[in-house]
C-alpha cells in the first residue's frame, strides 16, 4: 500500500515537536495499567506459542512498548513516522531496531511478519483512510498471526473526533473496528474495554485478532 496523505505528515511533525515531553509521559505508563498489561500479556502468550517469529509494534512511538513486548519474550522491533521519536527509542533501547516508517505501507514482503501490535496510534488515521491498514496488515502478516489494537473506544457511538494533545484523534467504536478486521480476513479472538481511570477521559478498548489460516482442500 503505497501512501500519500497530508495527515501523515502533520502527525509526524506533531509528534517531533513534543517528542521529549511525549516520551516522558508515556515511558512509565505501563506501570499502572495492570489490566492493560494483562491484555498484551495474552497476546504475547499466544504468539510465543505459534513459536519464534518476528513482531512489529505499528506506530512505536519512543520504543516502551516494544521493549515490553521483548521483556515478555518477544523478538520485536518498531516502526514510527516520527523521526524524533525513533532517535528517543534508539537511545533509550539500543538493543532493539527501530526504523522510520508508517504502519500503513510497510517495507516487508507478503506474509514476512509474525505478529502485529498497534498500540494507540492508528487513532490518528482519518476514519475513511483506516479500512486499507487492516489490508496492509493481511499482507505482512503471515497466515494465522496475531493483530491486537488499543484504542479509545466511542463508548456506543459513533466515530467522534477528539482533541489529542498533540494532534487530532478518534475515538471508534468496537464493533466498527472488529468489522473493517473481519473484511481482512482476521477473526476475533478476544476483546476488552476498560472504564476510565482517574485522570482519564475515555473508555479503552482492545481487540485482538488472528489472520486467519490458509484453507486446507
């Protein structure tokens, strides 16, 4: 999927001009979201079981999630379109690889990734741009992979847009997600929404995915 769209620049040069106060403000955040972890955990498990195979956090921003992912025995690198970010994750993670790139045109054959984590940052992607990432992601992903999405969930609503601070946001609906996945071929595995927490505006929402396999004739 090749891209070229204004908002890709805007997000990356938003994210540049806060990088250092953006990385500090997520670096810790895992620490308190026990029920949070405990839904990457699942993921992790289950890929750990179809065995070693690469996976990529879609939108990595300073690296703290990918490196959980290889704290949780995962051969992981990330992906981002800020290449402030990229330098905080290189720095603060030099034993992981972290590239500049975007999740929506990713520079890998067909079927090369194992697994796929975007955690939180396809909720910049402009609703009617967001159904070609779930094809990209059918296409680097091989046969039986694992998807898991975070998000901010619309709470029964529909798709609303949000004031981010640092550029505009969307919040979506859970089933509006489960079904753009389910016309890629990914079935649901499991989901999760999580109620705010003090400090928090909006309910979370996590979904976990597998490509589905092959037909056997």
């Amino acid at each position: 999927m090749a891209e070229s769209s204004p908002y890709l620049t805007a997000t990356a040069d938003a994210y540049d001009a806060l990088a250092d106060i953006y990385a500090d403000f997520v670096r810790d955040s895992l620490d308190r979201l026990p029920v949070d972890r405990a839904i990457v955990a699942a993921f992790a498990e289950l890929v750990r079981a179809d065995g070693p195979r690469p996976v990529v956090e879609a939108g990595c921003g300073p690296g703290y999630m990918t490196a959980h992912l290889r704290d949780l025995g995962l051969d992981a690198f990330g992906i981002d379109l800020s290449p402030a970010l990229i330098d905080i994750a290189r720095r603060d993670y030099p034993d992981l690889r972290f590239e500049v790139g975007s999740m929506g045109a990713f520079d890998v054959a067909d079927g090369e990734l194992g697994d796929l984590l975007s955690w939180y940052s396809m909720i910049h992607v402009p609703p009617p741009e967001l159904p070609p990432y779930f094809a990209e992601f059918r296409r680097v992903l091989a046969p039986g992979g694992h998807l898991l999405l975070g998000f901010f969930e619309s709470e029964g609503g529909p798709v609303q847009e949000f004031d981010h601070k640092v550029t505009p946001a969307y919040r979506w609906p859970i089933d509006d997600l489960a079904d753009l996945a389910r016309k890629e071929e990914f079935v649901e595995v499991a989901r999760m929404l999580r109620e705010p927490l003090e400090g928090e505006r909006f309910r979370r929402g996590h979904l976990l995915m597998r490509r589905q396999a092959a037909a056997v004739c």
